[in-house]
C-alpha cells in the first residue's frame, strides 16, 4: 500500500506513531488534529456549575462494546454511590453489549443511576445536560466526542490512551486516567473484549501495547474529583470551550490539512 501513496494525513501523532511503530509507515506523515464546527451548534457553550437539587450528570457516548469502557463507567458510578457522591451516568449509543451493560447495572444495584439513551440524533441536547463527559476507552485515535462534549462545556475524564491525552489535556481540560488493568480482569465486570482489539499506543512510553483498561476504583478517583470541586468543575469547563474553539478548531484543522 505504502508505494502506491505520496503522504499521509494522520488525525492524531498516535495514529501517526501506529503507522509508524506497527505497520512500518516509511512515508512522510502530517499530523492534522480533527476539529469541530462550533456553527453546528443551536446554543452557546455553558460553563459548568456544580448542579443543586439533582445528581451529578456524567454521559458517554459511542458503540456499545466492551473496548469503549462503558462496563467500567457503571463500575465506578458503583463505587461514586458507595463513597456517598450522588451521581448518575447517561449512555448514548446501541451496540451488541446493551443487554450485557443492562444485566451489570443491575447485578451492581446501580440500575436508577443508569439511563441508556439508545441512538441519539441530537448530541448537542444530550451533551447539554451533562456536567462532565466520560470516555474510558481501551483504544481510540483520536476520540471527536470528547471534543464535541468539550464545545458545549463539558470537562472530560478519558484514558490516557491512543490518540485521547491529544484532544483532552490532563490538568486543563479535564483528567486523564492511566489503564492499569490486563484484559485478563475484564472477567470481574462480567465482559470479554472484542477480538480485533489487540492492541493500542502507548504515549508515556511511545510504544504499541496490549490493550488494558480503567481500573473502576481509578475512574472513580478521578469522577469524584470532578463531581465534588466546584472551582475545578468550572475551570476545567471554561478551557474545554477555549481548547474547543481554538486548538481543536474545525477552522484550525482545514488550515493544518
């Protein structure tokens, strides 16, 4: 394939490390971080406020399978409700894993804290209500949710994994949590991984791994920190929308490509 092109596009240094690291890429590779469009949205980004009168709102959205970490979400929204942090998590997406995440919840007695949205045409409204955007992904080149939750305000916690630590900058825009678990342990969330995900990139180490995880007590650390510090909850938001309509641009990406 390599011969038959001149130069590669890459929408992340991860995917460029990938072609490079793992299928030997010789070619020159530009890196162009995806953007998205803030004349998309109907409303204005909104800086989150620690809500009053209701649960913390945390959301994911995607491809209902195991690598996308939402097994490892409903975990840890377990471990929020133990620890007394009254929160809830809404799912956005239809996949071969909705039953399995279904029968989690409720084996977790966490089933009124689980809201599953199914196919949603209207992601702006649903990235509205959210407090805080959760992606615990196994793998994930880039990660344009977390982006698109970022334009309308909303923080982000994601693994620092593949292409994500690129779109959400740990400390600024919302946190990223390092996988420490072997796929091995997915057996204790009632899961099994996808055969095709084999493997993922390594940033700390610019290196191709094998795929792990979130540890569910690890995600937890980091939602609580979000679901119970006002100053950092806004923080975190207000430079979501400045990174959102700035260094992740959809204007800023044309100029790149």
């Amino acid at each position: 394939f390599w011969a038959r092109v001149d130069g590669v596009f890459c929408n992340s240094t991860a995917a460029k490390r990938m072609l490079q690291l793992r299928w030997g890429c010789p070619l020159d590779i530009a890196v162009c971080l995806n953007g998205v469009a803030p004349t998309r949205r109907r409303l204005s980004a909104t800086v989150r406020q620690m809500p009053r009168g209701r649960p913390f709102r945390f959301g994911t959205a995607g491809h209902l399978r195991t690598s996308k970490g939402a097994h490892v979400a409903i975990a840890a929204i377990a471990e929020l409700a133990r620890r007394g942090v009254d929160a809830e998590l809404r799912i956005a997406g239809i996949g071969p894993k909705e039953n399995e995440l279904r029968a989690y919840a409720q084996r977790l007695g966490v089933v009124e804290r689980i809201h599953f949205h199914g196919f949603v045409n209207d992601m702006d409204s649903f990235y509205d209500e959210l407090d805080c955007y959760v992606h615990p992904s196994m793998r994930e080149a880039f990660g344009l949710v977390c982006a698109e939750a970022m334009l309308s305000g909303c923080p982000a916690i994601v693994t620092e994994i593949d292409g994500l630590p690129e779109v959400v900058i740990h400390g600024r825009t919302g946190l990223c949590v390092a996988p420490r678990c072997e796929v091995g342990e997915l057996k204790s969330l009632y899961t099994e991984l996808e055969p095709r995900v084999n493997c993922a990139y390594d940033p700390s180490t610019d290196a191709i791994v094998e795929p792990r995880f979130i540890a569910p007590i690890d995600l937890a650390d980091a939602m609580g920190e979000m679901a119970t510090r006002p100053a950092l909850l806004e923080k975190f938001s207000r430079q979501a929308i400045e990174d959102a309509n700035g260094r992740l641009s959809f204007e800023r990406h044309m100029q790149r490509v």
